[in-house]
C-alpha cells in the first residue's frame, strides 16, 4: 500500500523536524501517517538479552510519545507506528518504495547555510524508488509554530495546518524524460497552491564554450530552442494542473547553483535522481548532491528511469 506518508524517526532533533513535516504533508494528502523506527540490531543482536530490551521500551516509548505529539497537533490524523530490523538505509528504503514518500531529517551545517547529508539519508536516498525528501531541524519547523522536543512532547501549537510560503522549485533537465519528477512537482504545488519554478540550466556544447568569441545571434538562437524544449516538457502538465502558475528559466551554467538560487524563499525543492544498478554503489548523481548539501529547504529527491 502506498497512500500513506512514511518518515524515518531516531530520537533525534532532525527526525523530530521531519515528523512534524510528514504529519503536514499527510494532511495535505489526506493519508495516513507511518512513523518507523529501524533497529539494526535486530541484525545483530545485541551481546545481552537486557541490551535489547532497553532499546526497545526506548523505540517503543519514542513512537508512542511522538504519535500522541502529533495527535495532540492534529487530532483527525491516522496515525501508525512500527519498529523495523535491519540495515537503516536498506529497512528504510524498503518503507519508501511501500509509501507515497519517506521524509528524513538532515543536520544543518552549523552557522553555515545547507544539509549535512550522512550515511543513512544518502544511502536511502540512492536505494530508495519512492520520492525521499529531507528536512532540516531549524528553519523547517511548522509554520503554525508548533515545536515537538525530541522526547515527543508538544511545546507550544496554533494551528493544525502546516504552510509553509514560498514556490515550489523543481531541477529538471529538458533534455531527459523526467515525468515522475514533474508529476511529483506540479502536485505539490497544487496541493499548496503555489506558484512552481521550473528550472533547467544548460551550457553550450564545449567546442563552443572555449570559443573566444561565441556568436550572440548564435547563443541567443540557441537559448531559443532550450525554451522551447522546456516548454514543450512542461505543457502536459500545465494542461494537467491549469490551477498552478508556472515559471520557466533557462539560465546558462551550473545547474546544481540555479537551482540553489531559485530555492532560497521556496517552501520546497523538487530534484531528480535517475535510477542506477551500478555494481560499484549506489549514487545520487552530482546536482542532486550538491543540491541536498548546501539547501536551505526541505529537498525531494524524485528516483526516474
């Protein structure tokens, strides 16, 4: 079953935030809400049956007294939890790919703006088929107010709907098919009726790049043509979703520092991973990374074919 928002919880401030997240998004859905803890000792057992005991009253406490946090925030939400074994990046992509998403939370860098993705998160995100987005403890929080510690108790709550300002922003790259990323896109943006940035940056073809002097009419020609592509991967889904205003850009470089710049007053960012069996790894693709490392928002990374 997949009508349901997944997030993975630790005890940690970071899991905390994106809880509160996921229980916003989940209203926004109209779903219900899963709330999954990962032992991996479960794996491993642990070198005393006293051990494994402990740990898990405290997973069980902890699900319990967050559930009853988000409940109290939230009365006409469907709840549940669940204790999983195993790897976490593996037990919770697994809990992705049953979800409509699963929502992480990520360190912020200190007085530095941006993610600190680590090894949980990045090796659920490249395991993961389902959307996985990420979110920050700090700025991230409902905009309600409402502040969750991180033993599930509610600190201060207004009221039951979290809305955050902002467009929604998505990377794609017009070249490819990215339906599953655009689809994800538009609907986010139309449940919270925003406006949506598409952004799609390119750069000339290196044997021009190194030219000392690119034609204009040519570069301009050019830019032309990339609109039109955008444009044309994009139409469907306006038809689709006529309710939500959209704006396209095509600037020329790096896409990974476009999208970082439209995302700055977004309420989320929408990114691509392309789907990989690599006998070397899982990987997330470098606009991806660098986008999950140094944005200030929460961040939906798309798996696509």
């Amino acid at each position: 079953m997949t009508d349901h928002v997944a997030v993975g919880l630790d005890g940690s401030a970071e899991s905390t935030a994106a809880a509160q997240w996921a229980a916003g998004e989940a209203l926004l859905r109209g779903v219900p809400l899963e709330i999954v803890h990962v032992e991996e000792w479960l794996e491993h057992p642990p070198h005393t049956a006293s051990t494994g005991e402990i740990t898990r009253r405290w997973a069980d406490a902890l699900l319990e007294e967050t559930a009853g946090a988000l409940l109290a925030l939230h009365p006409g939400l469907e709840i549940t939890t669940h204790r999983r074994g195993g790897l976490p990046p593996e037990a919770l992509a697994r809990a992705a790919d049953t979800s409509s998403m699963l929502v992480l939370g990520s360190r912020g860098l200190g007085g530095m703006a941006g993610f600190v993705m680590g090894s949980v998160a990045s090796g659920t995100v490249a395991r993961a088929r389902r959307p996985v987005v990420l979110v920050r403890a700090s700025a991230d929080a409902p905009a309600d107010g409402a502040v969750i510690t991180a033993d599930g108790a509610v600190v201060a709550a207004d009221s039951a709907v979290i809305a955050a300002d902002g467009a929604v922003v998505a990377g794609v790259d017009a070249r490819r098919p990215c339906g599953e990323l655009l689809g994800f896109a538009f609907d986010a943006a139309s449940r919270r009726g925003h406006r949506l940035r598409v952004v799609h940056a390119w750069t000339p073809p290196p044997v021009l790049s190194y030219a000392p002097d690119l034609d204009p009419a040519l570069l301009q020609e050019m830019s032309r043509a990339v609109a039109v592509a955008l444009d044309d991967m994009v139409a469907p889904w306006c038809d689709k979703y006529p309710a939500v205003e959209v704006d396209r850009s095509t600037p020329v470089g790096q896409a990974a520092v476009h999208v970082l710049e439209a995302a700055h007053d977004s309420a989320l960012v929408v990114i691509g991973r392309r789907i990989r069996s690599s006998a070397f790894g899982a990987h997330i693709g470098s606009v991806a990374h660098a986008v999950v490392h140094h944005c200030t928002v929460p961040v939906a990374v798309v798996a696509h074919d």
